[in-house]
C-alpha cells in the first residue's frame, strides 16, 4: 500500500492532484486506514495514471468520472489498460 505521498511520486502527479483526485470520485477501489488516510496499491496507482492521461488529453473531469463507472454487469472495477501492455 502507498500513501498520497508515494501515489504522488510514483505518478508524477503532485499531492494536491492525488488528492483532489481521489475527492472527486475518479479513483474507484480507494482504501483508508484507520486515521481515514488514503492507501492506494497497484490498481488504484494505475487509475491515477490513467487519470492523467485523459486529463492531459484534455478531458474534462465529468467526464472521466463517467468513464470510470463500472459497465461490466458485476459491477466490477474496470481496469485501465497499462501503457507497457
């Protein structure tokens, strides 16, 4: 599990985006501990990234909150495609 701070560096995003982020519901499967931090593993990490990526493409945040929903008929968290994949 990562923290905001390693989120953000392991991102390139910075601590305020991490966060502002995560409050504006873009990162689904995001834990909290006990003291309600943020944690983030692998997935979460790589939803961070593809938030960038659509932000960077210009993508308003309304709308990559609607490509996040889950579409599968489980409810299931749809996973970004990884760019080295």
């Amino acid at each position: 599990m990562y923290t905001v701070k390693e989120a953000a560096q392991i991102t390139g995003l910075t601590e305020h985006a991490v966060r502002f982020y995560t409050d504006k519901g873009l990162v689904p499967g995001l834990k909290r501990d006990g003291n309600h931090n943020r944690l983030f593993d692998d997935g979460t990490i790589n939803w961070l990234h593809g938030v960038k990526c659509l932000k960077a493409s210009g993508m308003p945040i309304k709308a990559i909150k609607e490509y996040r929903r889950p579409r599968v008929p489980s409810g299931g968290m749809r996973p970004f495609r990884s760019a080295t994949h």
